[in-house]
C-alpha cells in the first residue's frame, strides 16, 4: 500500500513532464514575434524553468523507487514543483508586460 505522500508524486511526475511542454511551447510561440531583449530574458526564464520541472521529475520518479528516502524525496519534489509554477506565473506576467 502507498502511503499518502507516495501518491503524491504518482501526481507530480507527469504534470511536471507536462510543464515542461508547456515552457517548451511557449519559447517556441515566442519566436514568432520580434526578437529584443525581453525575449531573450523570457526565453531564458522559460528555459530554466523546464530544468526546474525535470528536478521535481526526477526526485519525484526517484522518490517512488526508493525504499528509505522517499519521504524525503517527495518533499524536495513538491518543493521544487511548487518552485517552478513560481517561475512559470512569473514568465507569465513578463510576457504579458512585453507584449505590445
């Protein structure tokens, strides 16, 4: 049987891989328009946050293979999952602010 916190990251491992299509698409949608230095810094915030969302990928597929530290892994993976929605939200409002 799992336990709670286990269950937890049968959640966040896929919608972590989903996140990191949602950053990828949006850097490519964003190569249609104009290039300036605000999309340069969107395009690296988004890039940095795919990175973000494979850790909690990772820690959350480790944390469901692992016997001894898996609570603990689940926590590090909810906290950097919790991370990138930050940085997203924040990729977020850039982009609405540079749009014209």
């Amino acid at each position: 049987m799992t336990s709670p916190a286990q269950s937890l990251s049968a959640h966040i491992l896929p919608t972590s891989a989903t996140m990191i299509g949602v950053c990828m698409t949006v850097m490519s949608i964003g190569h249609l328009g104009p290039r300036d230095d605000m999309r340069l810094l969107i395009d690296r915030l988004l890039a940095v946050d795919a990175l973000v969302f494979l850790a909690s990928a990772l820690l959350s597929f480790i944390s469901m293979r692992s016997r001894r530290s898996g609570a603990r892994l689940e926590a590090w993976g909810e906290i950097v999952f919790i991370a990138g929605l930050a940085l997203l939200a924040l990729g977020a409002v850039t982009l609405a602010f540079a749009l014209r």
